[in-house]
C-alpha cells in the first residue's frame, strides 16, 4: 500500500517555505526522499532509518515520527532549483537488507520568482 | 564511468517484438532494482536482486523477464508488450538500507 503525499501541488515565491507531507498506514523500517525534475531520474535527498529522527543539509532537511509512521520534508528559503516533484519512497518494518521502495504519487513543488 | 547508466535511452517496439534493457552501475553496490513509472502513476517497483538473487517480484506479468548475471549489470528483457506497458522503466542501485542512485531511464513506447 503506497504512502500518501500531501499536498499534491504547491507554488511557492522564491525564499518561502514548504512542507511536504508523507503518512503510512503500515509500520516504517525507513523513509527516503527524492527530487525529480522533467525528463530526468529520481535525485536522493535523504534517508531516515530511526524513529524521532531528524536529517538536514543547506536548507533542506526531513523528519521522521515512527510511531505515527509519517515523514515530512521541509524546504526553507527556497530556490529557483528546488521545482520539481518530490517523492517519499518507504520501506516497511519487516524489511531491512535490500528492499525495494514503494512510492508516494508525488508532490509537485513550482518555485517563482 | 561513474554511477548508473541505462540503455537504451529511448525505445520503440511492436507488440510482437522482443527487446531487452540494460542497466549498470559502476559505484560497487550489490542490490538492484527495476522501477516503472507511467504517466500517471507513482513510481513502481518491479524486481528487487541483491547479490545477483532475486529477492522480490511486484507481482509483474511474465512478459517482462528480469536478469541479473552480477552484480553491476541488470537486464529486463520483453516481450509480447500491450500499449499500456509504454512507460519510463527506471533502474536503480544501492548498498543493503542505503540510499538507491537511480539510472536515467528508457523510455518505452509500445506501438
């Protein structure tokens, strides 16, 4: 069962702040997060492996409740470059190893200037 | 040659042909994945390998036959394709609960 992505859309002025939201209604080994712009390949941002975990580096970073299984991202003033759509991929408690991701639909994220 | 290169990058087949893509990864990980993404869907996983085994299969239809003869390369060979199997196939490549780098993709368009 695929996670849920909200919002589905969001336009942004150039500095402003954006949340991205992901929630599973199963138990949560991880969450990963990736960036794709047209017509390329899904670009990594983050992973986030433990409970209560909270990852960053510039201006994005991302947080993880395991107990109420969501994950959001966050993005602060932001930039030109951050347009695209962001995925959040997961992997359920009972994996660990290689597990292939199961996917959100995607949150689509314009940036104007 | 750095990361994860996929060829070809774009293809166009009939129902009745058969055709494979190739995926190889050059950053020393030993799982492998296929992905699909449709135009309206979110990203599917398709076939997981991890050491050249395959440790998971999305319940894809038997036209698509997966391949791993190590593990830097991946194939996906088809066949007997429907329309709706047009899609950008996606591999990917990671190390055990690391982060997955992603190839570039092929674009498949089933005529």
């Amino acid at each position: 069962q695929q996670p849920v992505q909200s919002p589905q859309a969001v336009i942004l002025r150039e500095g402003e702040d954006a949340v991205i939201n992901c929630s599973s209604s199963k138990a949560l080994y991880s969450v990963h997060w990736y960036r794709q712009k047209h017509g390329e390949a899904p670009v990594f941002l983050m992973i986030l492996l433990k409970g209560g975990e909270q990852k960053g580096h510039d201006k994005i970073s991302a947080s993880f409740n395991e107990k109420k299984q969501q994950s959001s991202l966050y993005l602060t003033a932001s930039q030109l470059s951050y347009s695209g759509t962001y995925f959040c991929g997961t992997v359920s408690v009972s994996g660990g190893g290689a597990d292939g991701l199961t996917f959100g639909k995607g949150t689509h994220l314009i940036i104007q200037p | 040659e750095t990361g994860v290169t996929q060829t070809p990058r774009h293809l166009v087949m009939g129902m009745t042909n058969k055709k494979s893509l190739k995926c190889e990864q050059h950053l020393g990980h030993n799982a492998m994945y296929w992905y699909k993404q449709s135009a309206k869907k979110p990203l599917e996983l398709m076939f997981v390998y991890n050491f050249k085994e395959q440790t998971e299969n999305n319940s894809v239809p038997s036209r698509f036959s997966p391949e791993c003869p190590n593990s830097s390369h991946l194939f996906l060979h088809l066949h007997t394709l429907q329309p709706e199997d047009s899609a950008l196939y996606l591999c990917a490549s990671s190390h055990p609960d690391r982060e997955q780098f992603f190839g570039p993709g092929t674009r498949l368009t089933v005529l």
